[in-house]
C-alpha cells in the first residue's frame, strides 16, 4: 500500500491502521497494557454476568418505579464489589408516567383486539376508554397535509414503517412520527392517535417510547400553555390526545381492515399518566487518576429502562460493558494517570433527565472532563470508532484506533454523533466519542417485552469491553489531554 | 441408478419416482388433468388471499366465541363463493372456556412481572389471586418423583424444554407436561402449576394450548369424579389447580431466580374457567362426485383458533390450501368421479369435538369414505407423502406419490400419522394420508399471539396447494377405491 503523510491522515482524521506510526503519541507501555486489557477482555470480560445480574435481580426498571431505587442500589454494589474507588449518587429530579391498563379492540367490522402499548407520556382515556372511526395515513407527512375534517372526532392511525440499518439510521426519521401524531392529531381535532411501531420486527410486540419531544416546549407556544414545571425548573407535557403503538403485525392487520372499504371503529382504554415527582439519581463509579484527578475520562449507558422487556439490550448491555470495562483497569497495579468514571444515568428513556442533571451538575465539563464516550445501542459489535476531538488531539485519537483495530473497528471520522445521555455534557464542550455498535437487529427489540436477556450474546459483550476498556485506558494515560475541538 | 422390480417396491410401500411405471393404475388422461392442476396451483393458487380473508375479517376464533359464529358464516360463504355444490352445517357441541384476565408478578425477592397465558381448561383462582413459593422441577419426571411434602402448598414450575424439529417430533414428549403438570402438582398438594411454554421460540409470547387430556378422563377415577357431561354426553374436566405456560424467557427468568437460592414468591391471578355450552358447527364443502357421489375424498384443516393471535399457521392455512384445492377441482370441466369434501372442523384446539362430532355422525365412514388428509401443520413446505391404505391400492398411492415428486415431496411410507381432526374417522377404518409439512419453526409461533398472516409465504402455500390438488383429485378419479388397511 501507498503510505500518505501523517499530515494528511491527521486533516482528515482518518488513521491509516495498517501504517506503521513513526512515534507514537502514547507511551509504548501504556499501548501495551491497552493491548493486554483489550485481548483479556476478548477473552471474558464478565459483562454478561452484570448484565444477567442487573437483568435478574432488579428487571424492568421504569424511572419512578419501585425497581428505579432497586436499579440505584444495585448499581451502587456493583461498583463497590468491581474495584471502584468511589461511588456517588448524584440526585435527579424524574417526572413519574404511570403505565396502568392499556386495551383496544376493532369493534367493527371485524371485531378483534389489538396489540398496542401507549407511548410513553401519552394521556389517558377517560374511565370506559373512547370509541371512534379510524383514518388512516400512510406517513406522518400525510397526516400534516390532511384537512381537518378528515381527522375531527377521529382516531388516526399513522402507518409509516421504519427502515432496517445497521447503524440505526432509520430511527430518526421514525421516531418523529412518534412524538407528533398525537400533538398534530390532536390539533386538527383527532380524539386519539395510534401508530405502526417504530421497529423493524414482525413479531407481535408493540414498541413503547416517549411520545412527546419536551425540547419542543420551549420553542411552541400551544405545548407551553400546558406544560408542567417540575421542581428543578425541567418543563414537561402529556401528549395532547391520548397516544399508543401497534405492534408492526396488528398495524398490518389494521391496514388491511381500512382497505376492505368499510368504516373501521377502535375502541381505546389507555388509563396512563403523569402522577407527579421522583427524586432518583445518577449513580457514578471512579477510579480516580494517579496524577491528574481532575481530569475525567468518562464512560457510560442508562440505568433505567422501558417497562415490557428487562432492558437488557437497552440498557443492561450498556452499563455491564462499561462497568466491566472500568473493573478491569481497578484490577491494573496502578491508577491511570487520569479518573476514569462510569456513569449508570438515571432516567434515559423518558426525557435524558439523567443527562441534563448530570450537565447541570458539572457546569465546569469542559475543563474537567477530557473525553466521553455512551455505549446505549444494543449488544452488537462494535464497528467503527469516531471521534469529535481537536486536530491536535487526533495523533492521540489515532494511536488509540490503532489498538481498536485488532478488534474489527475501523477509525470512523471526527464528527462523531454521540449517545444521547452525553449530549447535554457535550455540548459544554467536551471531547466526544462513538464506539459504533452494529445495530442491524436492535430495533427488532427495542422498547418491547422482548428485550430480554436470551437477545444478549456473551462473546459479542466482549468484543465491546475489550473495546471500551483499551479506549477508556488510553484516554486516561495518554500524555497529552485531549482537547475538544475549536469553535468556528 | 438401479431399477428394483415393481413388486419390491410396492411391498416396500415406496416410490421410486423417476422409475419408468409400466402401466399406470390410474388413468393416463386423470394423471395428465392432476399435473395440470398442480402446476396450476404452483403458479398461483388463491390460498394466501383465503388465508388473509378468514385471518383479517374474522381474525382470533376461539372456539365457542362471538368469532366462532362469524368464521362459520365465513367459511358458508367462502365455499359457495369458491363453486362448492353443495355446503353442510354440521352441529358440534362445544363446551366453552373463556379466558379473562391473567396476571402473574414474581414479588419476591426480585418484583418482576411475569408474562404468561392460562392453559386452556385451566381453573381460575379465586379472586385477588393467589400467592405462593415456587418449586421448579427440571421435567415432568422430576415432578412425578418429588414427595408431595416438596410440593404441598406451593407453586409448581416445570422447566422442561422442547426439541425443534422438522416433524414437530419434540411436540408429543413436551406437550404431556402441558396437560399433566396441574394433575400431578395439584394432586400432591400445590396450588397452581406453571410451564415452561411448549415453544420452540425465545420470544416473550407464552404458549397456550389444553391443559387437560380429555381422553384420560375415562381412565382415570379422580378426573372421572370431577367431569363434566356435555348434552352430547362427551366428558370434560378444568384443572385440577390453575394452571399457565411463561414464555421461554420468562421461563429461563424464574430458572435464574431460582438459582439465586433465595425462596422465590409468584403471585398469580387467573379469571378464567368453563362457563357453558356452545352449539357450533362443522363446515362442509362437497363436490359431488359424477359417478359414485357416495364415496368420499375428504380433506380440510380445522376452522376455530386460539384466542392471543389470529391463527394463520394454525390453522388458516390449513383451510385456505384445502378449500383453495377443492376450488381448482371445482373449476374442471366436469366433477371427478368421486365426491371431493372439504372439512372446514369446528374446535380442534379445545378438544377435537368436530373431529368426534364428525366421526360420530359419520358411523358408515369405512364404507363411504376413501381417503382422508387433514392440513394442520402450519405452512410450510410439504417434503413428504404418507399413506394408510390395503397393499392392494398401493399401486395407485404410488402413482399419486409419482405425480407429487416434482413439488420436491418424497413418497414416505405406509403408517401415516394422520392430522388431528381426522383422527377419530381414521379409527373407524377409512384410508389416510399425510402431506407432511416442513414445521421447523412451527413452534416457534404455535398458540402464540405472534402467530398472525405475515407469518405466512403465499409461494409456500401455493406448493401445499399443489400437493392436495393433485392427490385430493386422483383418490377422486382413481379406477379403484382405495381401501383401509386389513386388520391384522
């Protein structure tokens, strides 16, 4: 192969991993204890019992739950029994959405039940449910261009299907069916809106999710008027007319009963709502740095959980990866020269309120935090390696993709898109970083009774500690702090 | 290859299909006119817009149910609709188990809900549940063998597995725990019994399916003091104790708690149980034979469902590829020689009471019925005919296997295991055959919610198609009228 100059690959932040790097930018030392933490990994990382453990002892872990404050202890010996160093709780304030009896049915022509779950937030029927004519559309899009007539008094149905990709990419689009069926719906006079589940299944499994975008409050006046404010000054809302999904086969079903021609009713009972405030936490490990301990390397997925599944996928698999990444560097002689942090968020899944506590507790990130990484997309490989750092930090950057490479993961760019817990602390302007799973499979579970521990491969755990814990080491030993990058 | 004398071959009760056939039994005109519709079907048979048409417009139907009256109004319709000559309404008793709510927690010492379906004829608890430690057995034998002082009292959990397999062989060993389980936990002493879902799956859809034999009740003098008579005078029982199947990683959940070592409680509340009888019917569609109306070529699938999906592979399928078949053979120039019947069977799931009901209205069946076939095994591909007939008509079985061969079916043997329904008009002697399915991932969705039509490959329905066409013909028009098997 033609050998570029190392300028080169630095401006396009590419890493040439088979190019032999003249002087490394990490001590030979420290690369080699990354290798050796990355292939004991491979070997057994024990990941998959922390993610059995958490999956088993505490299950679904809904923010607000009783299982919430189960999923906060469990966490907090769990760090204590790794090796870590310290172990805080870090409060946040959660808004509790209760989830009671969900059911609906055809009641004609063809009466049947159907399979659904309501989005998360969604207000609830009245006591006795509702039941009305269906009108159907084939994608969000068609449901903004409907006039009103067509929806007044109606329940509309939003059949849109999401695409299968590796990289999850067809979820963007989708999820935004979700958040604003209900809010669009209920505009033009709908009495309630169903939608095909986001997911890429066919099996017989709704899949839940927040329903509303609360980042929208702000910028609408219609949903500020009837937004709550919780007491750490968080706004947040039900959707406007109450809101489920339909498993991908029920939506199919339904299609085809709009299809006969003849005027489909649903009868609807969704008692569900927002009952008031939880004060839970952030639980958060450290193994404090041996020279530099202010200077944070931080690692991370979600605590919580959707309700059906046991959150083994999302986001049991997460935090064992990077707890278990974290217990094998406390094992090391010695602490790296920076704390490395592992971070189990509280609240995820209905709103990144563990995200935005988390932010909001570290108002001085950017100085104290010197790289970020979340892993909260599944069980699968990880692929690619993307950072989001300064030109002078990518021969850093770089070295460490070297040692990824071994491991199948190909240096991405440095325009990293990072998880969505890390978002807010991001955006303080802290180095960031995507360890990309392989997500093809993910939203055939996601946010369903199915994401059970059985979807969760052992040896597949391990490919991503071996991943975590060779990045998390190297971004806390290397000699040089890693600096985000410069503001236009 | 090497060609055996014909006589060997018959004796052996197997085609050798690409063997040059002398002289064939049937008629060369009646082969050429089975070919025809073979490949007719092949190219398109119909089947999958039958299936969607009972799986859409009727959906669920369970046995006894406001649906069970609408599928037989469906079923009426269809065959006149598909030129049928003549359609039956034959009465079948059907006692009626209605499924109301079911709810199962773990409460201790990890609170998790729990995702089951009661057993059908399972008893209800009483109201507000009840609560109790669990004992779980790895297999039916080890409940068999546990002394009842291990059992009284408590929760019975039998964890035993299933085998996949492309004849559904692993179906007969598991399905004992299905109906034995409440007998021998109740009878020592428990106060419910939970299994491990008869599936092959590890999704979270609990299987249901009957947790009662019938036929043991005659046999057995304690279910004998707890029967129930129907006005028919068939003999029927609920469980001894309440009784329900968890999904398989509900199942391998209970397993892990289990093994923490720590008692584990479940709290269960089942609202179900018999409640009355029903007076239902079996549906028959008849082309009447041109030459000997009264000897009969009967076919069919059975017509209700399980209530949690909308029974597309059990047993939509089976109908759609059986009345699609007749279809074909009612659009020929004129009628085979013999009466084509396509039984649409009412309550196979609950008891094969249309099954008896027709073999009980039916007593000269031996005497009028010439060959009998039932398709109850999903829809899969058919890889193999079998039969169960007097040597005499092997000549003509053979020549029938010769015709099905190009659908990539094998000539199987001459002790079929005949489907279900057609069992008890088997007994009475009349000839039978399988078309056996490939049912690798039948179990997968078997009395499953996820068992809905995009579970169904319309090209593989169209293969079934024309495997029944071209078999349900030539047993039609066949010079001789295949007879049972002697005796011995």
């Amino acid at each position: 192969m033609r050998l570029l100059p190392a300028c080169f690959l630095i401006a396009a932040g590419f890493a040439q991993a088979q190019a032999p790097v003249a002087s490394s930018p990490i001590a030979e030392t420290a690369i080699a204890t990354a290798k050796q933490l990355r292939d004991s990994a491979l070997a057994g990382s024990g990941a998959y019992a922390i993610t059995e453990s958490l999956t088993t002892e505490v299950g679904a872990r809904m923010a607000g739950s009783e299982a919430d404050a189960r999923a906060v202890r469990w966490a907090e010996a769990k760090f204590k029994a790794l090796g870590f160093d310290r172990v805080t709780l870090e409060p946040v304030t959660i808004p509790v959405w209760r989830r009671g009896t969900e059911s609906a049915a055809v009641t004609s022509p063809a009466p049947q039940k159907l399979s659904l779950l309501a989005l998360g937030w969604s207000s609830g029927t009245p006591k006795g449910g509702i039941e009305a004519e269906v009108v159907r559309f084939e994608n969000i899009d068609a449901l903004k261009a409907a006039p009103d007539a067509a929806v007044q008094g109606r329940i509309v149905f939003v059949s849109q299907k999401m695409t299968r990709r590796r990289d999850g990419g067809g979820y963007g689009t989708a999820v935004g069916v979700r958040a604003q069926a209900a809010e669009i719906g209920g505009r033009k006079g709908a009495v309630a809106a169903l939608i095909r589940s986001i997911g890429t299944d066919n099996d017989r499994f709704p899949h839940t999710g927040g329903g509303v975008w609360f980042g929208q409050i702000a910028l609408d006046a219609e949903l500020r008027k009837r937004a709550i404010t919780l007491s750490d000054g968080s706004l947040i809302a039900t959707t406007l007319v109450p809101a489920a999904a339909l498993s991908n086969p029920d939506a199919d079903q339904l299609d085809r009963l709009v299809a006969l021609g003849q005027p489909v009713r649903i009868k609807l009972e969704l008692d569900v709502g927002y009952v008031g405030e939880y004060h839970g936490h952030n639980v958060i490990g450290d193994l404090i740095g041996r020279e530099r301990p202010e200077e944070i390397v931080l690692i991370g997925g979600h605590l919580d959980s959707w309700d059906p599944g046991t959150g083994a996928i999302d986001d049991a698999a997460g935090i064992a990866i990077t707890m278990a990444a974290g217990a094998a560097i406390a094992k090391l002689p010695e602490r790296p020269r920076r704390t490395l942090r592992v971070v189990a968020f509280a609240d995820e899944e209905q709103g990144l309120f563990g995200g935005y506590a988390y932010a909001k507790a570290h108002p001085d990130a950017a100085r104290t935090h010197v790289a970020i990484a979340e892993s909260d997309f599944g069980a699968g490989l990880i692929y690619r390696f993307d950072s989001n750092v300064a030109a002078d930090a990518l021969p850093t950057v770089n070295a460490i993709g070297q040692v990824l490479y071994p491991l199948d993961i190909e240096r991405g760019g440095n325009d990293a898109r990072v998880g969505s817990d890390i978002g807010p602390i991001h955006k303080l302007g802290v180095p960031a970083f995507a360890l990309s799973q392989d997500g093809i499979d993910y939203f055939d579970y996601h946010h369903t009774a199915n994401d059970t521990l059985d979807k969760v491969d052992a040896k597949k755990l391990d490919q991503n500690v071996a991943a975590y814990v060779a990045f998390a080491y190297l971004a806390a030993e290397a000699e040089h702090k890693i600096e985000a990058p410069k503001k236009p």
